[in-house]
C-alpha cells in the first residue's frame, strides 16, 4: 500500500507525469530537429508542453490518484469513468501527450530516410 499520504501521492503522480511526457516532447523534439536538419536546412518548449498536462490535474482537471495495486500514483484512470471532466483531461492526454507525438516521430523519421535514400541515388548517380 502507499505510505506517504496524498501529499507525497500527489508529488510522486505529478512528477511521474511531468517527466513522462517531457521525455516523449523531447524525442518528438529531437526527431523533428533532425528531420528539418537532414531534410531542409532550416530550422524551446518540451518542458512548458509537459508541465502545462502535469500541472492540468493539480489545476482540478483530471486527477492524480493511486495507481491500482496502491502501491504508486499517477494519472487516476478509474476517475474518467465517474468524472467528464476527468474524461476530457484523458482524452487530450492521449492525444496531444500520445498520439500526436508518435505521429510526428514516424513522420520524422520517415522523411529522413526517404532524404537519405534520395541523398545515396544522387551520390551513385555522380
């Protein structure tokens, strides 16, 4: 069972949040980076994108709470079945922390190596 009280329940889930989706921003970051260096050569905010979906439950939308065996906390997930406000925060977590991230990855990298295999063609041509 948890032993710290809510306040450190609340801190733990906070911060397991926070650095969760600081960690997938900065790889979104860091493939998007290196997509615009290989394939244009053009081209900081992966902490504000973070702290502003861990700092959302503090704020009363969604909810920190013990994870199901009680023995951590993070994101309580029971609470989107009760709560649409929980719900939302949910719902945009998955999106904007999730999906969204992994779609800018693939694509990223993806155009990275269509780059590079354009790239090896013109040098074998030459």
């Amino acid at each position: 069972r948890w032993l710290y009280g809510i306040q450190a329940c609340l801190f733990y889930a906070f911060c397991g949040v926070l650095f969760g989706i600081c960690s997938l921003s900065t790889l979104t970051l860091l493939s998007t980076v290196c997509c615009l260096k290989i394939c244009f050569p053009v081209y900081a905010c992966a902490w504000i994108y973070a702290a502003i979906f861990a700092c959302s439950p503090l704020a009363h939308w969604g909810e920190y709470g013990l994870e199901p065996y009680g023995t951590a906390c993070c994101i309580d997930w029971h609470s989107t079945n009760v709560n649409a406000t929980a719900m939302s925060y949910t719902v945009v977590l998955f999106v904007f922390c999730f999906i969204l991230p992994c779609g800018v990855i693939v694509t990223s990298y993806s155009r990275i190596l269509v780059t590079v295999k354009e790239s090896r063609k013109a040098v074998e041509q030459h």
